[in-house]
C-alpha cells in the first residue's frame, strides 16, 4: 500500500468514525435542537410578498400597510455601487419594539430583496449585500410598536448586477 492510500484509509476510517458517534449520540435534547427554531421561523415565509414586481406592492403584500419616511431609520448604502451584484447596505433604528425590517430595491426584477422578523431583546440591526439590476432606490422598512417606518437612498450602479 503506498503512503497516499494509507492516509486516504486513516481519513476515511477517521471520518466513518466521526459519523458513528453522531448517529449514536442522536438529535439530544430539543433544548439544543434546531429543528422547532427552523419550523417556526419558516412558518410565516412572506412567498407572496418575495414575487412582487414593484416596491409598493411588496410592502402592501408583507405588511398590508404604508410606511412612512423617518429620521429615526437609518440606511447605510453607497452612493455609488462598483458592481451590482455585491451592494452592501445596512439599517439600523432607535425606534422602540422592532419586530421586523425588510429591504427593497425599487428596480430589480422582483422588489423585495430580503426580510428578516426581529425578536424581542435584539438589537434592531442589520446588515447584507444585496444584488442590484441598475440605479436604483434601495429602500429599508422597519417595523415597529405596530407601525411603518421607511428610508430611502438611490444607489447608482456602475457594473451589471441580476440584470448582466
């Protein structure tokens, strides 16, 4: 047996061995498991919401409602994005009982680009890269005590991003 068949056995043996201890371990506890956190996260995907053409019509389909602009919703994004494939952007609040902040991008093929539920006791933070088809406004919505909140920057795009 040469060298490299003896190491690709230890791996290997390494590795079978590595699975049997999790099989017989199992799942453990449903305190540590994150099956019921992944269900109950995934029982409110906003499907609809995501297949939207434009901005109003995906926040009417998240929310049901309107937003309105506020200078407590800060949006950081570029003004000029070098490639629209790889946007960063973040938003952050001082507003009090978060429970949710959903971005937007006025000009992609579908306007919303993400959505994310806040839990009580989080920072209402967040930060993602997002990938743009042109110019366009990128606008933030953050939920709050039952209310929209909004903020809007256009970002210029310089090199193609979802549309070439």
């Amino acid at each position: 047996m040469t060298t490299f068949d003896s190491r690709f056995s230890a791996t290997r043996r390494l590795i079978l061995q590595g699975a049997a201890t999790v099989v017989l371990i199992g799942p453990g506890d449903n305190r540590f498991s994150l099956t019921p956190a992944f269900a109950a996260a995934n029982d409110r995907y906003p499907e609809d919401a995501f297949k939207q053409k434009s901005a109003a019509d995906a926040i009417k389909s998240l929310y049901g409602k309107t937003a309105e602009p506020s200078d407590k919703v800060k949006l950081d994004a570029p003004e000029i994005a070098e490639n629209g494939a790889v946007v960063p952007i973040a938003v952050s609040t001082t507003l009090a009982d978060v429970t949710s902040i959903a971005f937007l991008v006025s000009e992609n093929p579908n306007a919303l680009a993400a959505s994310y539920q806040i839990p009580p006791g989080t920072l209402p933070n967040v930060s993602n890269r997002l990938k743009m088809a042109k110019t366009s406004n990128v606008i933030a919505i953050v939920e709050a005590g039952g209310k929209l909140y909004s903020a809007t920057k256009e970002v210029k795009v310089t090199v193609g991003g979802c549309g070439g």
